[in-house]
C-alpha cells in the first residue's frame, strides 16, 4: 500500500515537472507590446516647437519631405536628428538597443537619401535573430512615411 501511494506521489511530481516546463513564458506578446507602445508614444509627443515641428511625428515628416524649414532657430533635419534621439534614449529600457527606420511608402528619393535612420547601433539590432518590431505610418506634409521601430536585448 505504501509503495503503490509512494508510485502515484512519484508519477504526479514527474507529470507536474513536465507540464510546467512545457510552459513558454509570454514574453513574445509582451515585447512586442513594449515596442508598439514606445513607438507610439514617441511620435505623439509634443515638441515645444509650433507650426511644422509641433510633435515628434511632424518634426520627423518636416524633416524628411521639407528639412530646409524652420523650426525654431534650427531647421526641420537638425532639430529631428537631436530630439527624436535623445527621447528614445531617455524613456527606453537600458537593456535594449534600438533601430528606427524613416523611409517613403513609395520609392521616392527625397533630397539626398531615401531612409533616415535613428539609433546607435542599427547594423547590430538589424542583425539580431531575437528583435521586436512595430509599423506605423504618417500622413502628414502630402507624405506617406513608414516609421519602423525595432528592438533587441543588448
């Protein structure tokens, strides 16, 4: 009787051992949560500047479609190529290194590149076979833009 009772108990630690490792964490959802969020949140903040640079979203179409225009005493590409950065960097966890792409939806050479690209290390995000990515898309200054977010654990 006690070895039947000592088989079951053995048999049920064996079963529960083997049904919580075959449990995946979510960590999937969650990252990809984090990146949509962090995108989101970094095109819709407010600049301080008015006019063509009033958020994130329009500071980087001015920059992309009309760099030339003014904004404040810097212009459009200047004032995107410091700020957009630095609130990145600010808010983003540390153990993630990120790539943000700005390319037209159309191939459309604009000035003298097609793509702008914000990040320290884009070459080695890019390659990473474990990364996040968020879309999202502006529509403003008759420019439809692509905004790609991509993260990896450094």
């Amino acid at each position: 009787m006690i070895l039947i009772v000592l088989a079951v108990i053995i048999f049920m630690a064996i079963g529960a051992f083997l049904l919580i490792s075959s449990i995946k964490p979510k960590y999937e959802e969650y990252h990809n949560l984090y990146v949509h969020n962090l995108l989101l949140s970094v095109l819709r903040r407010n600049t301080g500047y008015g006019g063509y640079c009033d958020t994130i979203s329009s500071t980087i179409a001015c920059a992309y479609m009309t760099s030339y225009r003014g904004c404040g005493a810097t212009n459009c590409r200047d004032l995107s190529n410091e700020i957009v950065p630095n609130l990145i960097e600010r808010v983003i966890k540390p153990t993630f290194d990120y790539c943000m792409i700005i390319e037209p939806e159309i191939n459309v050479t604009v000035g003298e590149t097609d793509r702008i690209r914000y990040g320290p290390r884009c070459d080695v995000v890019m390659n990473k076979s474990e990364r996040w990515t968020a879309n999202e898309k502006i529509l403003q200054h008759e420019a439809n833009l692509n905004i790609q977010m991509v993260i990896a654990e450094t």
